[in-house]
C-alpha cells in the first residue's frame, strides 16, 4: 500500500507479504515479515530512504525466531536497529544491534560481537552518481557479449538511459522525446 502522509512531504509504503527464501546449503527455509518503506523530505530538505516497523522471521528447520526493530530517522537520531534471535525453546541467542544503512551487528550470549553488514564505502562521486554503490552500478552495466542473450527490451539498451547514467542529459531528454512521442 502506497500512502503519502499529508502535511510532511513523504511517501510511505508497506509491501505486502512476506520474504521466503530456502537456504539449501544449510537446508534451512526462512520466512521474514517485510518492514515499512518511507521517502521522505519530498517537498524540501534533503530527500532520503528510511526503513521502519517489525520484522519477524521464522526458520521452519529449526524453529528459530528473529524479531527486529527498525526505528526511523528523527532529526536527533539516526536510523537504528534492535532485535533478538531466540532458539526454537524461546531461549535467546543473539542480540542484534546498529544501523541498516551502516552497519549490523550480533552479540551472543558470552557479550562476543561480530559485524554481520557493513555498508559499502561510496565511490568517487557518489553525489553526482544518485549515491550508488560500486554494486549498485554495475547492476545496469551491459557488455557486448550479453547481446544476444539479454532480451532486445532489456532496459540497458536504451540509449536514452545510458546517456542520463554517462551525464549527458541534454542527449538523453533528446532521445527520450524521440523514443516516446510519435
């Protein structure tokens, strides 16, 4: 459900469902709840993405359960996240700590801390680049091996959006007109 929140300049939204995800090498299968979107600062400000609500998992093979909170950004704090892993008796095996857009860590029950997430350093420019990861990038990268192999409809191949992620916006607006208005 998409809502925009009157009066604050965001939209928020809440997929519906559930993420299920089988783990083979572990013959684990994961069901977790999926958290609450929000873009924010639409109007003015800074816009940014932020995460917020409970997430709930549940390991079907073990029986182990997870409960995240993910806090939003305020304007004295940043985004934060709090949860803990219980074993299939309720007993608990890890505390979950940190930020989801820094880093994630577990603590288990001898206080031993282990960063499981860290975000990835940005790349140069990242400002004049959306703010994307070097990962990020690559995702829309397109080879002339992949000709053939990719669909011809693949958005990578238009050329319109080739130019706008090289900067050159006057080309890209020009061959967005050409591609759309007949």
């Amino acid at each position: 459900t998409l809502k925009p929140r009157k009066g604050t300049g965001a939209l928020h939204f809440q997929p519906p469902g559930t993420w299920n995800s089988k783990l083979d090498k572990f013959n684990d299968d994961i069901q977790i709840s999926k958290p609450s979107l929000s873009l924010n600062n639409l109007i003015a400000g800074g816009m940014y993405f932020d995460v917020a609500g409970k997430v709930e998992g549940h390991n079907a093979t073990t029986g182990d359960h997870l409960t995240i909170d993910l806090q939003p950004k305020t304007w004295r704090k940043a985004s934060k996240v709090e949860g803990v892993v219980n074993d299939k008796d309720g007993n608990k095996v890890y505390d979950i700590s940190g930020h989801w857009n820094k880093e994630i860590m577990i603590t288990n029950l001898e206080g031993e801390v282990e960063t499981i997430w860290s975000s990835p350093e940005p790349i140069e420019n990242a400002a004049e680049n959306f703010n994307f990861t070097y990962q990020g990038i690559l995702l829309n990268h397109i080879t002339p091996a992949m000709s053939g192999t990719v669909a011809p409809t693949d958005s990578r191949f238009r050329m319109d959006q080739r130019y706008f992620e090289e900067g050159k916006e006057q080309e890209a607006e020009e061959e967005k007109k050409r591609l759309e208005v007949k």
